[in-house]
C-alpha cells in the first residue's frame, strides 16, 4: 500500500528579463522552494483567487491554504516576500502565522501567484507529496533583496534546471514557469504510473 501523500505547495520565482528562475540551492544540490501548510493558512479575509477542485485536488475553500503555504515557502527559503497592503478591515488572530506581517500593515499577496498545477510523487517515493505548484513574478517582491546572492538563492535558465533541480515531479512546472506568468494556463497534473511520468490538463 502506498503512503498517504503529504500536501505541499511549491513556488517558482521568475525573473522575465534575465528569463531565470529562482531555486533554493543546498549542500546536496537544489530544489524548489516548498513548505506544507501550516495552521492560520489560508485566512479567508486575505481574499485572493479561487481555484477549482477539480485542479486543486481539494476543496475550494483551501486554494488559500496553499497559496499562503507557497509564499511561506519563498520567504523562508530564499528570503524573497510577496506582500501587499493590508486591508483595514483584516485583523488577523495573533496565533496567525501571518500576524506578524499583518502588524506591518501587509498580507500575503496571493493575486502575485499564478496556479500551474499540481503533482503526486510516485507511490514509492520515501515521502510521497502532493504538491500545488505557483509562479511569481520577481517584480512583485516586496522587500528589499529581489536578487540577492546569499548563498541560498540560485538563479538558473529553464533550459538548465532539469539538470538542477532533479525532481521528476517539479522540473516540468520550472521549465514552463516564465511563459506562464501573468496568464491564465490550464494546469497541469503530474502523477507516475509503473515509473513512467503520467501529464494530464486539468
């Protein structure tokens, strides 16, 4: 029996004049800046899209869950942030993990996000994830570091990160990533069958 698949959320930042792509770069190699959702994601006061269940694999209501969760990932993982101003209306619970953005007067910017699709690792993945997988614009970083070069951040071409990122779930989404900004692709879905790589539009 497979293992229950662990949900996650995946952001690829992309730069569309330099056409690179930010990945988080580690001892043993590189890999997408991911995270799980946490409790407090997904705050309905925040607004944002809504994506089908059908495309998200999960109901409606959590399409700010893994929003939120992806531009966690991005923040804690390459220190990039992709924040708006705070409605004056929103006053997040202070157990929120979004609270203390909230008392710099920003939220997360969800409307930055661009939804590619969603992936399942094979069944016999030592840990199986599903993960919902957005795209960025750099240009709507909020902070002051859009391209730092602390030695987390690496940029790299589409054409490269395949060879990079070696993630047979993900590469796709990286490669595709910088014609998807701004748009309104059909998603994707990623899923493995006897270890051959299964894409469907959703």
């Amino acid at each position: 029996m497979s293992a229950r698949p662990i949900n996650m959320a995946a952001l690829f930042l992309a730069d569309p004049h330099s056409r690179q792509i930010a990945l988080v770069r580690t001892e043993t190699g590189y890999r997408a800046p991911q995270a799980r959702p946490v409790r407090g994601d997904g705050l309905a006061a925040f607004g944002g899209p809504v994506i089908s269940r059908k495309r998200l694999g999960a109901p409606e209501a959590q399409s700010g869950v893994f929003m939120d969760a992806a531009i966690r990932a991005l923040s804690e993982e390459l220190g990039q942030l992709l924040a708006r101003p705070l409605h004056p209306d929103v006053r997040p619970p202070v157990t929120n993990p979004w609270a203390r953005l909230a008392r710099h007067h920003l939220q997360p910017d969800r409307d930055s996000l661009t939804y590619l699709g969603r992936a399942l690792d094979p069944a016999d993945a030592s840990m199986r994830r599903h993960v919902r997988v957005f795209t960025a614009p750099v240009a709507r970083i909020s902070n002051s570091v859009k391209r730092r070069s602390g030695e987390r951040v690496a940029w790299v071409s589409p054409e490269k990160l395949p060879d990079l990122l070696q993630d047979p779930a993900l590469n796709v989404f990286g490669e595709t990533a910088l014609a998807s900004l701004g748009g309104r692709p059909r998603p994707l879905m990623v899923s493995f069958r006897a270890g051959q790589r299964q894409q469907v539009r959703l």
